[in-house]
C-alpha cells in the first residue's frame, strides 16, 4: 500500500482490456460555470489574486478528475472571467452547498500497479501575498478560520468504472472576516479536485449588480 496524504492506494494486479481507468459519468458538467458573469463592481471588490493550485508540484499518482453537478444555497454564484472560474458569494452565518462527481482515469503505465483509491474528503485554501519589495507567493492551508467545509460522504473508495457523489457543504460564521478565498475540494489541486473562489461579504455588497 502507499500512503500519500489522506488518500491510500492498493497495489494490485487489475487487467484492463481498454487500456484505461476512465470514467466519464459527469463530462457534459465538467465545465459547469455560472452563466451569470461577475460584475466589474465585483471584480474590483472581490480579487482574492491568482490561484497558487497551479503552482503546486504534485507527486505522481492515479489520475482523478471531477465534474460539477449542482450548487445551492449562495447568496449569489458569478463567474469570474479573469480567472476562468466561479465566485460563490456567502454572507457571513450563511452556508451553501457544492455537489460534484469524482470519477477515476488511470494511465495505460499504471494499470497493473493500482486497484482502488481510498480516499478521506478535505478542503484547502490558497492566498496570495505581497511582500515589500514586490515579492510575491502563495500560503496553502487545510482551515481556514471562520470557514467550515464539511463532506458527505466524509470518505469513499473509488473503483474503476465507477465513480461516487460528494457534497461538500461551505458554512462562514456570522462574525467571519470580508474576504476573498481560493478553494479546492477533495481529491485536491493535485487530484484534479474542483476550484473556485469563496467571497465571504456583507448582504449589501454581496450582488454587486
């Protein structure tokens, strides 16, 4: 077995006539995007800057991917067209709900070595900074404080030729701070989890339209 953060995989003999781990449950949700597009008011108000997911060095591992399904509950969703991703608005003591597949692909290379991936639901959290100077970069964290993210189902084993629902339910407390958040759900950045922006606001600002 090997152990790579909350995630285990099991390393076993698995025939594949097709050659591939590829489960396509979700491809026409996979880039499901607000079709209301971010105000500049909001733009302006709300830049958490670049998502520092794409500059992670990920370990090699099987290949999960996800597709949005469904979202519910936000104050307002718009998507942000200078990142090229939704911005989820909640209003602090507010909560909303994120549903997503998670489906398996697994390279030709890895088809004898990986059986199943038991994996443990998470969230993390990206900020970019900017330092005297101009230096810049990115702080990564799994808490972020006055936001909770919990998961249904918390774990689950992922098969191949099978995929599983997951909810992940996004809670800011009432006397969470104004701010903007990069988030990436469970599998990871480096799993092919979803990303998007979290703003956290007051009722007032929160539409920006």
């Amino acid at each position: 077995m090997i152990f790579a953060g909350s995630v285990m995989f099991l390393i076993l003999p698995l025939p594949n006539q097709q050659g591939y781990m590829n489960i396509q449950t979700d491809t026409s949700s996979k880039n499901a995007r607000s079709t209301h597009i971010c105000t500049p008011k909001q733009e302006q108000l709300f830049d958490p800057g670049p998502s520092g997911f794409t500059a992670l060095m990920c370990p090699v591992t099987p290949r999960t991917y996800t597709g949005m399904v469904n979202y519910s509950g936000f104050d307002d969703i718009c998507y942000d067209k200078k990142y090229e991703t939704n911005n989820y608005f909640l209003n602090a003591g507010h909560s909303g709900s994120v549903i997503y597949r998670i489906y398996l692909d697994i390279p030709f290379s890895d088809m004898f070595r990986f059986a199943y991936v038991d994996m443990t639901n998470y969230a993390s959290f990206s900020h970019y900074y900017t330092l005297a100077g101009g230096i810049t970069g990115w702080n990564y964290t799994t808490t972020l404080d006055g936001v909770n993210v919990s998961f249904e189902p918390k774990s689950e084993v992922l098969w191949p030729w099978g995929s599983t629902l997951v909810t992940a339910n996004v809670y800011a407390s009432s006397d969470e701070k104004e701010g903007s958040h990069w988030v990436a759900l469970s599998p990871g950045p480096c799993g092919g989890g979803p990303s998007f922006i979290l703003t956290v606001d007051n009722a007032s600002r929160i539409t920006g339209r």
